[in-house]
C-alpha cells in the first residue's frame, strides 16, 4: 500500500498541490501509516454501520479540494459500494484506490474488488485469505503509474540470505500453527488476528523474496477452494444467527459477493460482548480493530479536517469477527452460534 500511495503523488502535475487523502474512519490502521509514510494528511470519513462502507452523506460534504487520493476498505471480505465510490472519484477529479486487502476474489456487479478506480492492492500478509507472511500486489490499468511502480520495483532493496532464512522459519511456523491440532494455541496467544492491531508508524518498503512470493503463487492457484470454504462459512453464519436489538448483522451493499474473510457483527450490549469475547476466544472469536482511526493518538497530528467520526467509534466498541477460515470445525461454529442466539435473545 505505501509504495502505491508513494508513486501515486509523485504522479502530480507540477502545479498541483493536493495533498491530502481520504480514508474510511474505521479501516486498518496500516492503511493510515503508509498513507502518512508516502507523505499525505489524511482526511476521515465516516462510515455506515450497516454495510462498513463510507457513509455517503459525509463523504459528499467532504471539503475536497486539496484531496489527491481516497481509499476503499472491503473490510472482512464485504465489498464497499464500490460503483458509487468510482463514480464519486472520478467527478471529483481524485484517484480511488481500491484496497483488496482482505476482500481478494469477492466483486460487484461481477467486477473483482481491487479493479476499481486508478489502482487496487491485494496484501498477503498474516491474516488474509492468501498469505506469505509478507508482500502483496498491485493492480492498475493506468500506464504511467505502472511504469512508475516498475521503477520504483526494480530500485528497492533486496532481502539477504539471512533475512530469506528468517523469512522461511517465519513461514513455517505459521503454517505450523494453523494445523487444526493446535489451533487451540494460535487462539490463546492470540496469533491469529486479522493484521496488526497496533499502529505501527515505519512501513518498509522491501523487494518482495522470490521464496516468498511464490508462496503467495501457489496458494493462488488453489484459491477457489479456499475462498469457497470462507463463503460457506460465512454463509452459515448469516443464515443461523438471529438479528435481534443486541445483534446487528451486517448487509452486503447491492449486486456484491463477498467472500467473508471474517463474519463481522455488532453486539450493542457491551457486558454480552466483553462475555463472548472471553468465553468464545479459544473458538477463534475476536474484536478487531479495537479503535477507529481518529482514536488512535499517533496520527492526530496528520488528521486535517473534521476528524469526529461517531459511527465509525461506535462499530470500533461493538464489533465482533467470527473465524471462516478452513479448521474451524462445524460444531464449534454451531456453538458459537448458540451462545450469540442465547446472549443477544431480545
Ligand atoms: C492488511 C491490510 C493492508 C495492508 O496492506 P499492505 O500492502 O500489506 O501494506 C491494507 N488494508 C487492509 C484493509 C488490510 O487488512
């Protein structure tokens, strides 16, 4: 993400002074810190509780003259309203870039998200639907920011054997951990989380390790199936949980398929949720992230604009994610299931 939000400014024309950009005020945090890295001031922007996507009415008041840039979230695998977000983009003159972090195969109106507006990005960092611990990838159509990245590609440093050794230990393992057997382990030494939960405020930009990579490659050609497991996964949840005043499920914006990274909900009763969030945290039950970005301290001093985003504090207090991955077992999804359904009864 840093190194595409870095080659996107120095794609300004010489007289154009934008700087800023926008982000969704509950997003992850490294999204803020590459775009403070790459040298933006960072405008939020509230978001709808019901689909995690911006909320529109705050975004179309947006003072964005001095905006150069906005980005999407697709958080958990549930794509924004990404159409409408184009659209808004592109009248006001701004790129869009289309974060597929953690929504990699899910789409809109049959579009994959990470195609649309300037530029998208696929992460296969810890916690995503394809991982090799580090790297990622970007998607454009626009020429001259392709040439730019495969510039700035082939100047970056490369990892040394030691580093690539680490690397592999690191690789193994996670993928060690991730074996049903243990998956007791990763739950309780919480290891498992969705990204960073911490704001970290250095982004390295490294060559990706062809070890590494290919790893990512790999897992590429099998992700149907590991995509069609978080769906079904994702699917049984919808379908078995009921909406009730204590539980809010959340509604895919329209046309979209979402391929449920996590299967988010919002508990309103803070006692139940602190309750779930401990009994059912051995099942792989977690809140992420614990603030919305205008909480977090570290990057006050690049906030410029109205930064008061009460929805997005609301969803960082009440959201709750529910493991989809692949050694989840069935009956420890039903009984989470009963739990939410007995806990949250109206
Ligand atoms: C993990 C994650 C990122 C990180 O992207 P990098 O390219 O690894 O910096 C960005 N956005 C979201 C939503 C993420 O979950």
């Amino acid at each position: 993400m840093a190194s595409l939000l870095g080659c996107l400014l120095q794609l300004r024309e010489k007289n154009d002074h934008r700087n800023e950009i926008v982000l969704p005020a509950y997003t992850c945090y490294s999204v803020a810190s590459s775009a403070i890295n790459a040298g933006y001031k960072i405008r939020l922007c509230d978001i709808d509780p019901k689909t995690l996507s911006y909320d529109m009415v705050s975004l179309r008041n947006m003072d964005t003259d001095r905006v150069f840039a906005m980005v999407s979230a697709n958080l958990y695998g549930f794509p924004n309203d990404l159409p409408v977000l184009e659209h808004f983009a592109s009248e006001r003159n701004i790129h869009l870039i289309d974060d597929a972090a953690q929504a990699l195969c899910a789409r809109v109106g049959g579009r994959f998200v990470g195609t649309f507006g300037s530029a998208g990005i696929l992460s296969f960092d810890k916690g995503k639907n394809i991982t090799s611990l580090q790297g990622g990838m970007i998607i454009t159509g626009d020429e001259r920011l392709f040439d730019q990245l495969r510039e700035v590609e082939s100047s970056l440093p490369e990892l040394d054997a030691k580093g690539q050794v680490k690397e592999f230990i690191k690789v193994f393992i996670y993928y060690f951990f991730l074996h049903p057997v243990l998956y007791q382990i990763p739950a309780n030494i919480s290891f498992s989380g969705l990204g960073e939960t911490r704001y970290e405020d250095r982004v390295l930009i490294q060559k990706y390790p062809p070890m590494l990579s290919s790893l990512a490659k790999d897992q590429l050609n099998r992700v149907e199936t590991v995509t069609n497991s978080r769906i079904r996964a994702g699917k049984y949840y919808e379908e078995s949980l009921d909406q009730t005043d204590k539980l809010a499920k959340i509604t895919p914006v329209p046309d979209s398929e979402p391929v449920y990274l996590r299967y988010p909900i919002l508990i309103k009763d803070e006692h139940v949720r602190s309750r779930l969030l401990q009994e059912q945290r051995v099942l792989g039950v977690s809140a992420s992230y614990p603030k919305s970005l205008n909480q977090l301290s570290e990057i006050q001093a690049y906030l410029v604009g109205d930064a008061a985003c009460p929805v997005a504090d609301q969803v960082a207090a009440q959201i709750v994610t529910l493991p989809t991955h692949a050694y989840v077992r069935t009956q420890d999804q039903q009984s989470v299931v009963d739990a939410l359904n007995k806990y949250c009864r109206n």
